[in-house]
C-alpha cells in the first residue's frame, strides 16, 4: 500500500463486490435458518478466495462488526473468535 491510499484501501479489492454483495448480509425479510446457512456458505465460499480476507477480517474484528460474513466469519464466529483472543478478566 501506498502512502497516499486509504487505509480502506483493501475494500476495493475485496471478491464480494458487485452482484455477490448480498449474500453478505441477512436480507430485508425474514430469513430461516436453513436460508441462512446456504447464504452464508456461499459467501464464505467467496471469501476463500479472497485475496484481501486477512485485511477483511482484522478490519471486521477492530470494529466489531455486528452483522454480516466478513473474512470468512459471521458475527457469531467473530465474537467466538474475540471472546477467545481476548477471554474476559
Ligand atoms: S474476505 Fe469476504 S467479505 Fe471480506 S472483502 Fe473478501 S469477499 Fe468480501
């Protein structure tokens, strides 16, 4: 990166953009939890091939993202994965 890039910079590059987006993120309507699971394993599958997922999943994790896939990880494995890191005092 370059020092006149955003450190947002690794969004642009990120494989969910464009007409994949929406699986990143639970839809407007009610969604089950057999559509849930096939909608985030797709975007998990998307993610694999990320070449920006390190840089996805550090920002996900710094911010606390609360919805959505984002480094191959839902929020819930995020707040496993933070809980786990980072174990309460
Ligand atoms: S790791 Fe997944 S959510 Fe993050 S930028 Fe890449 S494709 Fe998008």
């Amino acid at each position: 990166m370059s020092a006149r890039q955003s450190p947002d910079a690794w969004q642009d590059a990120g494989a969910c953009r464009g007409p994949h987006a929406t699986l990143f993120f639970p839809p407007p309507h009610f969604e089950r939890k057999v559509e849930r699971l096939a909608r985030e394993r797709q975007a998990k599958r998307i993610c694999g091939e990320c070449l920006v997922k390190d840089e996805c999943l550090e920002y996900a994790l710094a911010v606390g993202e609360p919805h959505g896939v984002w480094g191959g990880m839902n929020e819930n494995e995020r707040r496993d994965l933070t809980e786990f890191l980072l174990p309460a005092s």
